[in-house]
C-alpha cells in the first residue's frame, strides 16, 4: 500500500475530498423537488461542473482514486445483494418454485437478442465507415450501467417487484457476460488462448465453495449465536465480515485480471447467501455505509473525470456519439418488446 496518499504534507490534500462531500449532500437536496431525475445523475453533472471541464475546482487525487474505487466495488457488492436468488437458481428440491416464467431466463433471453443485434449493428457501423473492431462495438452496445439501474431502482422502491427483479437481473448479465466475453476476447487476441483465460474460472471456483458450505456453516444455531454475540455496537463482527468478503473477491478478481466489479458482485451474491431474514439490519448498515459516502464520490467522480472537451473540439464526435447512443438504446429496446410481446 502507498503510505504516502496518507502521509503528505500537503496541507490541502483533503480539500478536494471536501468538496465532492458537501456535493454529495446538496446534491439530494437541491434534486428533491424533482423527483424524476435521478440522485445520480445529479451527482455525476454535478461532477462535471467543479471537475476539468467548467470550474476546475475538483482534479484526480490519489485520495479521490482510492474512494471511487471503493465506490465502484460497494455499488456493485450492493447490487449483488439486491438479486434475489430465489427467483434465479432452481429449488434444492429439484421443484419448481413458480408457475410464471423465472426472471433470469427471460433475461437471458433479452440478453442473447440483444448481443445478436448487437453484432449486426456492429458490422453495419463499421461497414459505413466508422473503423475499429466490430466484435468490440458489439460488446459496447450490448452493455448496460448497472451502477445507474441499481439507485435508480432502489431510490424508487422498485427492487422488491417482479418488474424491478428483471431490471436488475438483465442489467447483471448484461454488464457481467460482456465483461467475461470482453476480457475473453481481449487476452485471446493479444496473447492467444493460454491459461490465464481459465485463470478466470477462480473466481466462479471461490463463489461455489461458499455457495455449498457457507449457508449451511453460517446458520447453525451455534454459529449464529456466536456472531449475534459479537455484533453489538462496538465490534459489528457481520459487518467487518461482509466487507472482508468483498475485498478478498476484489482482490482475487485482479489477481486473475478480471475486473473489480465482477468479484465485487459475486461478494454481494455470496453474502445475500450467508445472511438470514433477521440480518436485515445487516443491509442496512452495509447500504448506508456505501450509499452515504463512498458511492456518491463514485458517481461524482465520474462526472469530474468526463473530457467534454474533447467532444465539443470537434463536432464530428458529438454526432458519432450521438448514433452509437442511438444504436445502443435500439438494440436494448427491441429484444425487450419482443419478449415482453412473447
């Protein structure tokens, strides 16, 4: 670790960290009015506003870095929490557990269609001439931003609802298949297939052991009344274990070159696992620990991190932007009909 982010002398070092602070409390604030934009997309414009690009009040810290980072993987720990697994892993008991179709096939569904459109609108951009690697504009397009649909969802009490479930659910593969296939793709090409790809598989290996043992370890009434014991207000023992969770899955997705927000998402899966109905407070601690602090300086950071302008120096990308947005939101909306339709 850089004891140094820690150590300097420079006696304004926290400053920047104060001002993305104060934003993220009057950003709600100022936002509770209107109630159909969301908190963060306040933040991240928010962002934008004291970052490079209007006042350049907020820059890159080592500070700032270290927090986005850890709002990244809170945000996405969190969302893996959200994902009801009931609804998405099929009863021990071999059953089913509901007439209705599961939300997770259906959002596989909505998946695959969606990565096919997107390899066909893919080819067709760079057949008109825009270059690059169809293959990776396929993946560009085919994803989402869970990190926005997980607030979003939340800040409306949507998660809890069928309709929320799949949001969610879609956005979780959306994002993490690409990123499995993008990572895929990305070590093949530059290095061929060897075994740093299968070095992947660590990761789903970890999440399966405590898949398989954690549950039945965590909820035998010893076990429980060991940890109830020890979560009283001064030791939080199930809070200091689910943020170790986290970080050792942080820590092993980088080891194997994965990125951060893919173990950050198994932790939460496992986690949601491990904690029984009377852990709710358990939630709760975890979501205001992450919701109020680190995951604001994220999205705020986001924005300060924005180069407008490198759009507004030449038109020509507004417009590029402008039909790879188009592209992206047609080939997300399309497959949704149809299975909605079906």
């Amino acid at each position: 670790m850089n004891f140094s982010l820690f150590t300097s002398e420079d006696p304004n070092r926290f400053l920047p960290l104060v001002i993305v602070l104060l934003l993220a409390f009057v950003v709600p604030i100022l936002l509770s009015r209107f109630r159909r934009v969301p908190v963060v997309v306040g933040e991240i414009v928010a962002g934008i506003l004291v970052g490079p690009a209007v006042l350049g009040l907020v820059t890159e810290t080592p500070i700032l870095v270290f927090m986005q980072d850890i709002g990244l993987a809170f945000l996405m720990f969190l969302a893996g929490m959200e994902i009801n697994l009931d609804q998405l892993l099929p009863a021990r008991n071999g059953q089913s557990k509901s007439q209705e179709p599961r939300v997770a096939s259906s959002a596989l569904v909505v998946y695959a269609l969606t990565l096919g459109l997107a390899l066909v609108a893919g080819y067709l951009v760079v057949r008109q001439g825009a270059g690059g690697d169809p293959l990776l504009l396929a993946f560009v397009f085919s994803a989402t931003s869970l990190g926005v649909v997980l607030p979003t969802l939340k800040e409306r009490g949507m998660l809890s609802t069928r309709f929320g479930q799949f949001v969610l659910v879609s956005a979780t593969l959306a994002d993490f298949i690409t990123i499995i296939l993008l990572t895929i793709y990305i070590i093949t090409f530059d290095r061929g297939f060897d075994l740093e790809v299968l070095s992947l598989g660590l990761l789903f290996v970890a999440f399966l052991i405590f898949y398989r043992i954690g549950p039945a370890f965590v909820r035998r009434p010893r076990v429980r009344k060991f940890f109830d014991d020890l979560s009283h207000a001064t030791v939080q023992i199930k809070v200091r274990g689910a943020i170790l969770v986290l970080m050792l899955f942080v820590v092993l997705a980088e080891f194997v070159d994965a990125e951060l927000i893919l173990g950050a998402f198994l932790a939460g899966l496992i986690v949601s696992l491990l904690k029984g109905p009377e852990d709710e407070s358990l939630v709760e601690k975890l979501e205001a620990f992450g919701f109020g602090f680190f995951i604001p300086v994220f999205f705020i950071m986001v924005g300060v991190d924005l180069d407008l302008a490198a759009a507004f120096d030449a038109p020509a990308r507004l417009v590029v932007v402008a039909v790879l947005f188009a592209v992206a939101t047609i080939v997300k909306i399309v497959p949704v009909l149809i299975v909605g339709r079906s």
